[in-house]
C-alpha cells in the first residue's frame, strides 16, 4: 500500500471510530435519562370499533406495549366516547388510570369519526362511553 493510501485509510478509520463513540454517548445519555431510542416504527396501533347493538367496545380487552396506540372507531349509528375521567362517571369504579396519569376523554364522537390515544404510562386502565355506561360499554387497557 502506499503511503498516501495508508495515511488516507487511518484518517478515515479515525473519523469513523469517532463518530461511532459519539453515537455511543448520545445513547448512554439517553437510556441514564429514561429516554427511549427505539424507533417509532416499533410502535403499533390497534384499532377498537364501537358499536350500537349491544354497545360495546371490539375488543373489550386490549393489551399494548408502552409507547403503542389505540385507535378507536365509532362504526356505529350513534354517538360514542372513549372516557377515562372518573368526574364524568356515573360510576367512578367505571375508570382505572395507573399514577401519573392525567384524565382524558375523546368526547362525544359522530358516527364515523376516530380518537387515537398513544400510551406512554404502563398498568391497568379502566374506560367506558358517556351515553352507554348505564349499558354496560367499559372497555380495559393493559399496558406493559
């Protein structure tokens, strides 16, 4: 090899080895901070469709990684909510929210319309419908 070759060859290693060590940092510093490196395409959507007779949630159940998210689907005739605010229950057991979470509600949502929400927090969550809760419609999120 010559030594122009050599030289431009160590030089190139260096720059990589450099750059390579800086990744290396900005990923240490991320995981001390709790910050998550994985890429958003990792995460996933699940779609729950509302329905009219009985109203219910399809499915009823759901489980998801942190991160992931719910879309919901009012494929039905009549109004819907996706509600996870005990000061709109009539039941407040009718909701479950792991500490740290704020209250949220979809509000009312027309026949066809959507309300995603992405998860960030994990445990047990508890949600129903504003016009359906006397009806039964509850639906359960677990988030690892």
């Amino acid at each position: 090899m010559e030594s122009s070759t050599c030289f431009n060859l160590t030089y190139a290693l260096r720059g990589l080895s450099q750059t390579v060590f800086a990744a290396a940092i900005v990923v240490a510093l991320a995981a001390g901070l709790g910050i998550s490196m994985a890429p958003s395409a990792w995460a996933k959507t699940v779609e729950v469709k509302m329905t009219d007779t009985p109203p219910v949630f399809i499915p009823a159940k759901v489980t998801i990684n942190k991160g992931d998210t719910i879309k919901w689907i009012n494929n039905a005739q009549t109004l819907h909510t996706v509600t996870f605010d005990p000061a709109k229950a009539v039941d407040k057991s009718n909701v479950i929210l792991p500490k740290g979470v704020a209250p949220f509600d979809s509000g009312f949502m027309m026949p066809g319309k959507d309300f995603s929400y992405t998860f960030t927090i994990p445990g047990q969550y508890k949600y129903f419908c504003i016009p359906h809760e006397k009806d039964g419609m509850i639906g359960y999120v677990t988030v690892k």
